[in-house]
C-alpha cells in the first residue's frame, strides 16, 4: 500500500471517529449533520467533533487542573495544524484534512478554545457577572461551530451568519440551563447562573469577606432564574427567524440546530423552568426521540430553521 492510499485511510478512520464523537455525545446535533449536503457534512463532523473534545476536557478530568491542560493543548494543537504538522489524534487529523480542503479560519477556532480555557479558569475563581457574559461565551463556543460550517460550504452571506450567531447564542443558554444540575453535583455550586439575574431571585450568598456564591436556596427561585435565561435564548430563536427570508437557502441546513434549542426550549416551558424534572433527560431534549426527528425532517424538508 503506497504513501497516500494509507494517508487517505487514516483520514477517513479519523473522519469515521468524528462521527462517532458525535452520536454519543452531541446527538441532537449528530442528527441536525446528516441533513447537510454531503460535500460538506464530513466538515461538520469533524468541527462538532472538535467541541466535543474541547466542552467535555473540564467534565472528564479527574482533577481540574488535568482538564485546563487538555484545552492548552487543544490551543497548541490548532497552532501545529495551521504550521501543516501531523498530530496523531483523529479528531485534529479530520480537522487537518478540513482545513485543507475548506479553508477553515483559524481565528474562529482559537475563539472557541480560548473561551473553553478562560471559562475553566474562570471556574475556580468567580462567577459570571451578566447574562451577556454567558450570551459572549455561548457565542464564543457555539455560534463559531455554524460559522465555519457556513464557511466550510462556501456561504458568504451576513443574513445567514446574524442568524447563526442568535442560533448559537440559544443553543449555549439553554445547554447551560440544562447542565445546571450536574454542575451543581459536580462542584457543590451553580455555575452559569449570572450574578445579576441570582441575586434578583433570592439565590446570591454573600460571604463575610466579601466574595458572593450562587446556591440554589429555594425550587421557586431557581425557576424564575431558569425563565429569565430561557427567555432570553428564546428572542434570539425569535431574531433567528425574522432573519429567514433573506438567508440563502443553501444555509438553511447549516442552521437547524435551531431545531432542538426550540425543542429544550418547549420542553423547559413545559415542566415550568424546573432543570431538575426528570422528563428533561428523557428522549431528545425531553421528547421521543422519534417526535425529534419528525420536527428535525418536517423542518429540513420544508427547508426552514
């Protein structure tokens, strides 16, 4: 076997793994991809692959100072990749052959990972100040990935990145709102609740020496938190929308993972802003999965977001 019969094998292997990434831990998303045309799907892939490894570096890290090194290395892995040196991890060997081919940006990327690092910093520190605090970082992580999925199908069109950036920007309040559990498990406290919104329903404790936390004192207080994010998410899908008459409809597949924020969105409405109901984390999002994907193939054929 020659030089570049075993170069394609590995891209593919490494593509193949993307994939895999994907269905096992983003797989509302997994779903959205395989809408997309096929010329660049496996760009898709390889980027959702790419958030994959870097939102879940702080999750399964025994230590937290084991997770911040993999998301440095992830930094330093972008860099090497853009100087065309080989590393071997599928995941940066796919996004190699991506950037290549689709001329990815490398500053969306480097935005994406550095938000992952100052975040993980930022857990062990303080805590968000804003809701635009947590608007910039879903921005930051989320709205970049449909970025370069736009790029990497060659759409040039500020309609459909202004949709795409409201797109994000829900994607990432609502995912937050719905990990707030496991990161009250995990660290004993809240963490993607803003100072503001906290402290305007009772959830703020202030410390002697000054320094604030944010607890879950009461279900109500929480509930009225979990609306106040979830409505803001909820005018960016509105923004997104209203967008849609001037997007290209080449993009609109890139765009459907606004399909499943109105679904978690639904289903947060449905059992009354409380994240702890258990129906949240039944199905897709808290419907059948088979109720998914006839919303996801209702909206893909029509060919709206």
């Amino acid at each position: 076997m020659n030089g570049a019969s075993t170069s394609r094998n590995n891209i593919l292997a490494a593509l193949s793994y993307c994939v895999q990434q994907v269905r096992s831990y983003d797989y509302h998303h997994y779903l959205c991809l395989l809408h997309l045309p096929p010329s660049i799907r496996s760009a898709a892939f390889a980027l959702r692959s790419f958030n994959v490894e870097t939102s879940r570096a702080m999750d399964v890290a025994s230590d937290p100072k084991i997770g911040l090194m993999r998301l440095l290395w992830w930094q330093d892995a972008i860099d090497k990749i853009f100087a065309n040196k080989l590393i071997e991890h599928p995941t940066a060997m796919a996004l190699s052959s991506v950037i290549a081919k689709h001329k990815i940006s490398k500053s969306w990327l480097k935005r994406s990972v550095e938000a992952r690092i100052n975040d993980a910093r930022r857990e062990e520190t303080s805590i968000l100040g804003t809701i635009g605090d947590l608007e910039r970082y879903s921005e930051d992580t989320l709205s970049t990935i449909l970025y370069m999925t736009l790029q990497a199908g060659g759409i040039h069109s500020a309609a459909a990145d202004h949709a795409a950036s409201h797109i994000g920007k829900a994607t990432g309040l609502l995912l937050l709102l719905k990990s707030l559990p496991y990161h009250l498990n995990r660290a004993g406290r809240i963490t993607y609740i803003p100072e503001e919104v906290a402290s305007k329903h009772g959830l703020l404790v202030v410390r002697g020496d000054g320094s604030s936390e944010i607890k879950m004192e009461s279900d109500e207080g929480l509930s009225q938190v979990v609306f106040e994010v979830a409505s803001v998410a909820n005018a960016h899908l509105e923004k997104a929308r209203r967008l849609y008459p001037t997007v290209p409809s080449e993009a609109v597949p890139a765009l459907l993972p606004a399909v499943p924020a109105q679904v978690l969105l639904d289903s947060l409405r449905r059992y009354d802003f409380n994240v702890f109901d258990s129906r949240l984390a039944r199905g897709i999002l808290g419907i059948s999965p088979l109720w998914f994907q006839m919303k996801l193939q209702w909206h893909a054929w029509r060919n709206k977001y």
